[in-house]
C-alpha cells in the first residue's frame, strides 16, 4: 500500500458540502475550548501529541500504533511529535474531551507523559502541545489568536534564526506573523515563512501517513521432543489456523513464510517458503511447508516452532470463472501459481523458468531463461506478428555446448557421414565483447534422417561441430 | 434442434455425453490435413495422453506438432505449454518463428520428470505438455492419463520406438520415422481409426537460401 501524503486543509469531498451548522459543543471546560466568532468549523482537526520527560526510542512508534485506533491519518514527527487527524471519529469518542482522555489513557499505559493540544493545522497542534498548553482550537478563525503568545522554540527552527529573530526582538510567533512576509522571507528564509504559512493554514501541509507494519509470528512451545515431520507438521496445525484467521481478518496474503525449528543445542532450523503470487490459503501454505520441511535435515529433535510471515500482501479474491480453464476459453486463474509452487516445493527454486528470444545473432546468444509466465492477467495472445523478417531456419534444439563433431576426409560424421543439405549461413560476429564467432552452419542429415544443425569454423583448423538438431 | 449453432456448441461440452454420439471430444487440428482426416475427432485431442514414438530423437516429433502448440499458445485466454525435463533447450528463435508464443511456454527442470510431468497435467494451468521418458511403468502412465484428463490438458509423451509393443492407456499412440521432408506417421492406437502410414511434408522443409 502506498503511503500519500495527507493534505492539511480541506478536504475535497467536504470542500463541496455547504458549511455545517455550528454544532452545539457542551464541552466541560476542564481546558480551555477556543471557538471563533465565526462559528465555521475547520475542515481538519489535529491533535497534536507531544511527548514530554524521558521517552525510550520506540515509544513514538509503540504510540503511533495504538492511535491507528483513533483515526487512520497518523502521522509521526519525530522524536517527540505525533498527529492524528481526529475530525472524522470527534464524534466516536464523546467530543474533544472523549478523545483526550481515550489519547491519554494510552499514553498512561505506555509509561509516557504527554500534552495534548488540538488545531485545525497540524503544526499549530504541534506547537501547542509544545508549548505545554492543552488547548483545543475548534475553529480557523480563533487560531492566530491562541498561537500568537507561544514562543518561537516551539516551532524548532535553526538556534542562528531564533537567535537573529530575538536580536530584532521578535520572540513570539504572534510577533513573527506580524513581520512583513518579503522581508521575513529575504532574511530569514523562505522555509521559515513556508513553515509559518503552514501553521496559520495559508498553504497546505503535507504529512506522510504511519502505517503499521502488520506481521504474523506465533510460537509453540513443545512438550516433548519431535524428530517425526509428520508429527512436526501436525504440531504447526495451530499456527497455520491462526495464520489462517489472522489473513483473513486483514484480506491479506503472504508472499514469505519462515519456520523456525528450536533445538536444544544447535541453532534454529530456518526454513523459508517463498511464493510466486501472494497466497492467504493456509491449508495450501501448510502443504508447502510440508514439502520443503521433509527435505529439510533436522539435526537434533524439535522442541519449539514458531511461524513468521514476511510483509502482509493485499489479497485480491479469486474471480473465479464460469468455464473452468481450457474450456470455451476459460482463462487461468489460481492454477498457474499453484503449479509453480508444487514445483518449486518439490524439486527447488530453479524449477521452472520461461524462455525469451533475446536480440542477437549468435545461437547462444539468441535466446535466455525468464521469470515463469505470468499467471494472471493474461487475456490474449499480442496482436503484432513477433516474426522477424526473413528468418534463417533454426533448429528447434540447442545443445549447451557445441560438441565436436569426428571427419574423415574431410566430411564430419556422427553415427556415420553426414550429407550436407543446402547453403551454408555465415555467423561472423561478437567481435566486441571477447566472444566473437566465426562460423559456416550448414543443415546436415545423417544415415537415419534426422538434421542436424553443424558448423565449420571458419578458423584454421577449420573444425566441426554439432550444435543443434531440428527435431 | 441440431441447426441452432449455438447449440451445437454447448453440446460439445466434454462433460456431455450424449447417446447417439460415441465418440465426440473436443480436439485440434494438428495442421497437417492428411493427418487429420485419420486422426480420431480429426484433430489432436484437447485432453487425455498421447505417445509418440520415435526411433531416434530429432526424427521429427516437434515439428509434427509445431502446428498445433503455436495455435494453442496463441489462442485467447491461452493456457501454459510446459515442456517438462527436455533432452535439450527448445530454442527460443525457432520456436517464435514457428509461431508459437513464448510467453506461454514454461520449461521444468530435471529431476523427477514423471513426478513433475504428472503435476503440470493435474494442475489445469496448461493446454499442452510434453515429456520424456525411457521407461514409464503402465501405472504411472496411468496416473498421467488420468491426470491429463483432470487437467483437461494435451499430454505429449516421447518414448523410443521400443515401446510400441507394450500396452498403453495413452489415447493416442503413434509412431514416427523420418523421411527426406517430411516423417511417416503410423497410427498404433485410437479410437475409432484405422491403422496404416501417412506421409506428411514438413511446411519448411528446405533450409531458407543464404542471405544477402
């Protein structure tokens, strides 16, 4: 999933609505709750966390999981700052003051301290929370005001500008904006004004989204000592129910599966599943795994395992046709990639491969391995003609290495003379890249009439080979 | 009732079997039309194990289903055409030049080809599959057949000329020799036709002239 930025200011789909009605906010005013004269309810409302006292490294990013309850628009300003955009769900948790309670509360649970201030920017909240004063500014209107007396540090500009800005006297932000914007820009920077316009919600502020990474690892601890596969797999059952659910519940699939196998003594049995489409289906996972886990040589007996899914996969259902595949033109569905990975399990990651025609006129060099076709996706042939114009008759097998071919005077033989059919077709070239070739093909059958494809180096001492065979 | 093309169609589903008509299954042209009008359904079955014979490798075989494969790789909604364990590397070029789709065909590697050739028939991801074998038993030729017909999949089976005298569940069976330009193709089993040679000619027999 692509992370977007969040675009402070208003939305487009709440651009168009009419303004909504002043709502009648009874808000218990433990802290100050600042609404406009205007009585216009700001598009967005951020809440601006600021994490004061000692907070361990992870703890913004610990806090930042937990708000993906409140709102899906987090955003994190490290080291300290976390925003939540809370417009949308004010009304799930009784109002402001729901909302910071429920905020503080996993901020408590946590071990953190925090400020909690809400604005219709994110910066000004930011600021807010920063200054310590837990302020909720409703309204657009009444923004400039409460962000006016705050002092400059709170916006964490460069010490040389804060230094520069307090030598002419300007210590507050209410003092900053009152500054004319070319000069400010001219003297202190053009950033320092984009930042200013941001916090008055001139101009937009963009916010990378936190999205939680979402894995799935389980352990089992083991009562007793397996050594059996069989008996291993049986035991992972649980973990692959749970997977099972855990995909499920997020419409999401796997392309990576790790299973750990502990041991007493020596280090973990890894054993890594990867696949060729993103798979939710745990009862074809635990097939899988059962095919890589029997190669697998354990040395010692099992006594834990524990299951680990790489990066979760948006999963998208199956469409599953009316004509099964191969009828009427029923199309492939899950069957290609389940193929490959039967394959892949049994006999290894190079099983299967497809073929492309690479540009070039040595035989050798004219063709290369690629990915598996794709499975899905795929509706009809391409209408071009791929033939290139007039193309030499090629061979329909290549041996891996040309393999030298005996002569008796003069004429190459293999299982008897060989008769050469036709002209031969020069292949004079690679010069540029230390394998050039120089050689005459010729079309050859033997005494039974199968062709072959042979060559004579056009090098002294002008042997042959066999290099293909037309089948 | 039988004027109605569409009709006729859905009738020719597989999976309906009808009194009156014994032996009706969906097949494919092989692209060789004295060969068709011998072949049962005229065509190359669409599903189901066939075998074909050959004394040496490189007699031929290919090219007598060339035709056929390319079709098949071609068509809308086509299906894979796995090569599984070949003697060789099919050679991209050639097989672009004889029309079929490469990025349709797959090729599986070596080890345990029966084990894989069974896989790719039973999957349904393939229209076609082609394997190798010296000496199958009857009932892993069995399991192929059934497989095949699973995977409503064209299986193609090489075996050396040696196995002509051994039963075979295979749909199909026939035997190839190489000729000049062209092979000679004996039917050794079908439902329904009669035995005897064909001779066929290969669509490019001679070798292009030299260029320039």
């Amino acid at each position: 999933m692509a992370l977007l930025p969040i675009p402070a200011g208003t939305q487009p789909d709440e651009a168009q609505s009419p303004p909504a009605a002043p709502a009648r906010r009874a808000v218990p005013l433990a802290v100050p709750v600042v609404a406009g004269a205007s009585g216009v309810v700001a598009a967005e409302l951020w809440a601006g966390v600021h994490l004061s006292g000692l907070a361990p490294a992870d703890a913004l990013l610990r806090l930042a999981r937990r708000a993906e309850r409140f709102t899906p628009r987090v955003s994190l300003e490290p080291p300290d700052g976390l925003l939540l955009e809370v417009r949308g769900s004010l009304h799930l948790f009784a109002g402001v003051t729901g909302l910071r309670r429920a905020v503080t509360e996993e901020c408590r649970r946590l071990g953190l301290t925090a400020v909690l201030a809400f604005a219709p920017t994110p910066l000004a909240a930011l600021a807010l929370a920063r200054a310590g004063r837990a302020h909720a500014v409703l309204e657009m209107s009444a923004l400039v005001g409460q962000l006016a007396p705050l002092p400059l540090a709170t916006l964490r500009w460069p010490g040389k500008i804060c230094e520069r800005l307090a030598r002419c006297g300007v210590r507050t932000v209410g003092a900053a904006l009152r500054l004319p914007r070319a000069g400010f820009a001219r003297r202190f920077g053009t950033a320092q004004l984009a930042v200013l316009d941001a916090l008055t919600g001139r101009s937009r502020d963009l916010r990378s989204a936190f999205r939680a990474r979402v894995r799935f690892r389980r352990r089992r601890e083991l009562t007793c000592e397996l050594e059996n596969h069989q008996v291993i797999l049986a035991t992972l059952a649980p973990l692959f129910a749970a997977l099972a659910a855990f995909l499920t519940e997020r419409q999401c699939g796997v392309v990576e599966l790790e299973c750990l196998l502990d041991h007493r003594h020596a280090p973990a049995t890894r054993c890594v599943l990867r696949l060729a489409a993103p798979m939710a289906d745990a009862r074809r996972l635990a097939e899988l795994l059962g095919e890589r886990l029997e190669r697998l040589p354990l040395p010692e007996p099992v006594r834990g395992c524990e299951l680990r899914s790489a990066a979760l996969v948006p999963q998208r259902p199956d469409c599953l046709h009316l004509w099964q595949p191969g009828e009427h033109g029923g199309g492939l569905s899950s069957e290609a990639s389940g193929l490959i990975e039967s394959l892949r399990a049994r006999l290894g990651e190079d099983a299967i491969h497809g073929l492309a025609q690479l540009e070039g006129h040595r035989p050798e060099k004219a063709w290369g391995k690629t990915a598996p076709p794709a499975a899905a996706g795929y509706r009809a042939a391409p209408r071009r003609r791929t033939r290139s114009p007039p193309v030499m008759r090629r061979p329909l097998w290549l041996l891996p290495m040309p393999r030298s071919l005996r002569v008796r005077d003069g004429k190459p033989r293999r299982r008897g003379p060989l008769r050469l059919i036709g002209e031969p077709e020069r292949i004079e070239t690679g010069w540029w890249d230390g394998e050039e070739i120089a050689r005459d093909y010729y079309t050859a059958a033997d005494i039974h009439g199968v062709l072959l494809w042979i060559f004579r180096e056009r090098e002294a001492p002008h042997h042959w080979y066999l290099h293909g065979v037309f089948g | 009732m039988d004027g109605d093309p569409k009709l006729a169609r859905l009738l020719e589903h597989p999976a309906i079997w009808r009194g009156r008509s014994a032996a009706r299954f969906a097949v494919l042209p092989s692209g060789f039309a004295p060969l068709d009008e011998r072949l049962p359904g005229k065509g190359w079955p669409r599903s189901g194990l066939i075998e074909i014979l050959t004394a040496r490798f490189g007699s031929g075989e290919l090219q007598l289903l060339l035709p056929a494969l390319g079709a098949l790789t071609r068509a809308a909604g086509a299906r894979w055409c796995v090569w599984v364990a070949p003697p060789l590397m099919p050679f991209a070029p050639a097989l672009a030049a004889a029309g079929v789709v490469l990025d349709r065909v797959a090729v599986v590697g070596g080890a345990r080809p029966l084990w894989a050739f069974e896989q790719v028939l039973r999957s349904g991801a393939c229209d076609a599959a082609l394997a190798w074998a010296r000496r199958p038993k009857p009932s892993e030729l069995r399991r192929l057949q059934l497989a095949a017909e699973r995977g409503r999949t064209l299986g193609v089976l090489f075996r050396p000329w040696s196995a002509a005298r051994e039963a075979s569940p295979a749909v199909l069976r026939l035997g190839l020799a190489p000729l000049t330009a062209g092979a000679c193709v004996t039917l050794l089993k079908g439902r329904s036709t009669d035995r005897g040679a064909i001779e066929l000619t290969w669509p490019e027999h001679r070798p292009a002239p030299l260029q320039g």
